[in-house]
C-alpha cells in the first residue's frame, strides 16, 4: 500500500505538471520519497538505472535531432509538399497527412511526430481556410497516428526502446518482427480515422493558397544534409547492432553531427542560422531525471507484488493458445498504460513477463504484445502518454482545446480495433519469422 500511494502521488503530480517542478523532479521526488521509506534501496536504483539509461539519451537525442531539422525547415518543407501532392482534394490530402505523420513517427519517435508536425498542419489548414470541424479531424488524426505508427523500429518509442534493450531484441530482429504489424496498424489507422472523420473532410481546397516548399527551408546546409544523415543513421543501427553498441551512442553521434552542421562549429558560429543553443535548453531534460525517477518508484511497486500478480495474469493467458496469449498481454498492457501511463507502464510488464513461466513461443509474443500495448494503448486516455499530454499542452496553445472527455470519446471508440488487428498480426507473423530466424 506505501508503494501504491507514492505512485498514485507521483503520477498525480506528473500528470499535473507543476511549473516550478515539471515532470521529471515530480518522478524524482517519488523515487526520493521511496528511497527514504525503504521501499526500494540504492541496488534497485542502480539496476533501473541499467534499464533505462540507453532508453533516455537515445530519446533526447532524436528529440534535438527533430527540433534542429524543424527549426531549419525540414518538416514545414515537407507537409507543404505532401499538401501539393493533394492536388486541391481534401479526401486526398488527409490520408497523406496521416501517412506523413507514420513516416516521422517511425524515425523521430512518437513524440517528434505528435509536437513537431502538429503546429505545421495547423498552420496549412489555417492558410487554406479549412473550417474548425475539419481541422479538428486533421489534428486528432496527427495525434493518433503518431503513437499508432512508432512500431516498427526500436527508435519509433521510448517504450520500443526500453523492452528491446531489457529484453535483448536486436534492432534488425525487432524491425522483421514489427515492421509487418506496423504497416497493418497504419492501415488499420487510416481506416478507423476515414470512417470517424471522413465526412467531415472538405472535398476540395485552393492549392494556390499554399506557399511554394522551397520557401520554409530556412536553414539549406542542415536542409541539404538532412537526408543522407538520416540514411546513415537507420544503416548504422542495424549494421552496429551484433557489436551491441548501444542505439544512445548512435543517435548521439547522429546528433552531434547534426548540431555542427546547424552551429557552423568549424566557422566558430559564424553564419550560423539556427539557434543550437536555444534548441539545447528546450532539449527535454527533464525526460533523464523522469525516466530515472519514475521506474524506480514502479520498481519498487513491482517489488511489493504487482510483478508477481502479473505474472500469474500472463501463465493464466499462456495457457491458451496463440492468438489469445498475444492478444489478451497486448490488451491488459493498453489498459495499464491508460490508467498508469506507458512509461511505467512498459517496466510493469516487462518485469511480469520475466517472471512469467510460460513457453518460449509465447514468451517472444508477449515481448513484442507489451510493446504493441504500451504504444496504442496510451491512446485511451490523455494521460496514456507523455506525448498526449504534451500534444494536448500544444494544441490548447493553438487556440484547438480538447477536453479529456471529447478526447476519450474518441480514443476509447478508434483504439480498440487497431489495437486488436495489430495484436492478431503479430500472433500470426512472429511465429513465421521465429521460424526463419530462430534466437
């Protein structure tokens, strides 16, 4: 009961966000409180801390990777684009606004694609007069679909990230596993949002409102090598990946690279166009001290029973079959994460699989079905995930509030089919690939 009540007051709190405090001395005010109670001690620190870490600092680093391509321009040059593509059809126009929104959820995290691209397409459909219904439907879709769409790669969430390190996945193993049951999610995505919002999309729009792409590039150095960096940066991962080099040592070089570019380090700053300083100090820090603060206080919730509650709930659903083992992990995840946020949520499960005495076939599917519930699942409830609380934070700056209630109706209605279709896949496709690349 004392690890459960310093969790409910630490997610109170970071859910809150209190200005002078913020997320991640909220999450490590809990950690001190449970250190302090004997609730964990500094050997449980230490080991959360090995979870985590690569985690953290692969997350900060494509958070400073994103801000420096969006302040050079890089994602206002290629929604403008994808708003040409449209060709002045708005039925045209959505499907590949969400589909833009998948490809930047897929190699700038959920969160990237939830707080960069959001403003942007506010922005255009303000420009072209879209009226308040349909732009509504616009940023609901960006919303979903950023969380929906970070399977596929270890990179694509910091939930991907923890479960692949603290179960060993490597990123090619993971990337043939989910990036089959991520372009289902996305199709499956596309479909629930069309048949929620499809009506209320306009059927056609002025292209000629639109500014030409070339003129949002701001910075062209970064702009011009923005594309080959991040080619290098997917093969890095997968070529680096049997040396188990961890992926923060390579989005950190990848970041380093991009910040020298941005900052004219060999011109000393001069000429410099975008603000690395600035972007630097709205880095999201806090994240660190979060990451660190809030495992150690679910560690040690996990400690005083919830793993071994869990892992009974796990050898009762490995005692059926595939599909129902898959599908029933990935649902009782989701349902966590909604009511405790994915990032706890991610270490909950991971440690009651671990404990969990089911097959090994089974044991590989509630892997990858803890990962593919704490990334959709979030979407049932605004406190789900950092990014909804952030892209909520966003929108209400933007003059779009969404109540959590209006939020709700919509995520509790357009989750549950993606999240079930997504799960059947993975039932249906892991075994395959096990079969061809055994380990």
């Amino acid at each position: 009961m004392l690890a459960l009540a310093i969790f409910i007051a630490t997610l109170a709190l970071v859910i809150w966000q209190p200005k002078k405090l913020g997320i991640g001395w909220s999450a490590l005010g809990g950690a001190a409180v449970a250190l302090i109670l004997g609730v964990v001690n500094f050997a449980d620190v230490a080991l959360v801390w090995h979870i985590v870490w690569d985690a953290t600092f692969t997350f900060v680093a494509l958070i400073v990777i994103s801000l420096i391509l969006d302040e050079a321009g890089f994602f206002a040059w290629a929604a403008l684009h994808v708003a040409r593509w449209g060709g002045g059809r708005g039925r045209r126009l959505f499907p590949l606004v969400v589909l833009l929104g998948a490809a930047i959820a897929a190699f700038f995290a959920n969160d990237g694609a939830a707080l960069l691209l959001t403003p942007i397409v506010i922005a255009i459909l303000v420009r072209l007069k879209f009226p308040t219904s349909a732009a509504l439907a616009f940023v609901l879709a960006t919303g979903f679909i950023a969380d929906t769409a970070s399977l596929p790669l270890v990179i694509s969430n910091l939930v991907n990230i923890v479960s692949a390190n603290y179960f060993g996945v490597p990123f090619g193993r993971y990337a043939a596993v989910m990036v089959p049951v991520d372009l289902v999610s996305i199709a499956a995505t596309l479909a629930v949002l069309w048949l929620a919002f499809g009506r209320k999309i306009p059927a056609d729009y002025d292209v000629a409102e639109l500014d030409p792409p070339a003129s949002a590039i701001v910075d062209h150095q970064v702009f011009r090598a923005a594309l080959p960096l991040l080619v290098i940066l997917l093969v890095a991962y997968f070529v680096l990946a049997p040396l188990h080099v961890p992926v923060s040592f390579i989005t950190g070089a990848a970041a380093l690279v991009i910040m020298a570019i941005a900052g004219r380090w060999w011109h000393r700053g001069h000429s410099a166009v975008v603000p690395v300083a600035r972007v630097m100090r709205h880095a999201p820090w806090q994240i660190v001290l979060f990451s660190l603060g809030m495992y150690v206080v679910v560690y040690g919730l996990g400690e005083a029973g919830l793993t071994r509650y869990g892992a009974t709930l796990l050898e009762a659903l490995g005692r059926q079959n595939a599909a129902v083992a898959t599908v029933g992990t990935g649902f009782l995840a989701a349902c966590v994460a909604a009511v405790m946020n994915n990032m706890p949520s991610t270490l909950v499960g991971a440690l009651a699989i671990s404990h969990a005495n089911v097959p090994p076939l089974t044991h590989h599917l509630m892997v990858f079905a803890n990962v593919v519930g704490n990334d959709l699942g979030p979407k049932f409830t605004p406190i789900g995930s950092l990014a909804t609380l952030l892209w909520l934070h966003v929108l209400a700056g933007k003059g779009h509030r969404i109540g959590w209630g209006q939020y709700m109706k919509v995520g509790l209605v357009l989750t549950p089919p993606v999240l079930l279709v997504s799960l059947l896949t993975l039932a249906v496709w892991l075994p395959l690939v096990t079969s061809l690349w055994p380990g």
